[in-house]
C-alpha cells in the first residue's frame, strides 16, 4: 500500500531517497513524492500521464506534486526528484 504524508512520523523524512536529473521529456521515472526545483524557469510536468505546463517555476522551492517526466531546459542537477 502506498504511503501519504498523514503516514510519515515526524521522526521520517518526507524524502527519504532522491535523484538529480536533466529536464529531458523522454526519460521517464518512478513517482515522486516531491521535486525540488533549483533554476527558475518553465517545465512540463508528467502528472497522472498527463503534461501539465508550469509557466516560471521558481527557483529553490520544494513541490509536493508527484511525477513521472520533467521537460524544460534546465540541466542535469537543477531538478531533484524526491522519492
């Protein structure tokens, strides 16, 4: 059964593993839990196998969104899957 933040004690990380990748639409990546976005900018999102356009994500913030692809021009380190 899949775990959600109510199932997470304070003494867990929300994330406890993590990925560094490039913004390239094909690969594609086990859901996420969060991302982690380190260069302002705008990416499409695969959420639910859908893409969802995000017009100027800002840089530094943490998005509880779980996902499956990231595009964008960023590159590899700039984004961080969070698992």
């Amino acid at each position: 059964m899949a775990r959600g933040l109510q199932d997470v004690t304070v003494k867990e990380s929300v994330a406890s593993a993590y990925k560094a990748v490039a913004a390239v639409n094909s690969t594609v990546y086990d859901k996420t839990r969060a991302i982690y976005i380190g260069v302002s900018a705008d990416y499409t999102l695969t959420i639910g196998g859908s893409d969802i356009a995000f017009k100027n994500m800002p840089e530094g913030g943490v998005v509880p969104l779980s996902v499956t692809k990231v595009a964008g021009q960023a590159s590899t380190g700039d984004i961080v899957l969070l698992y």
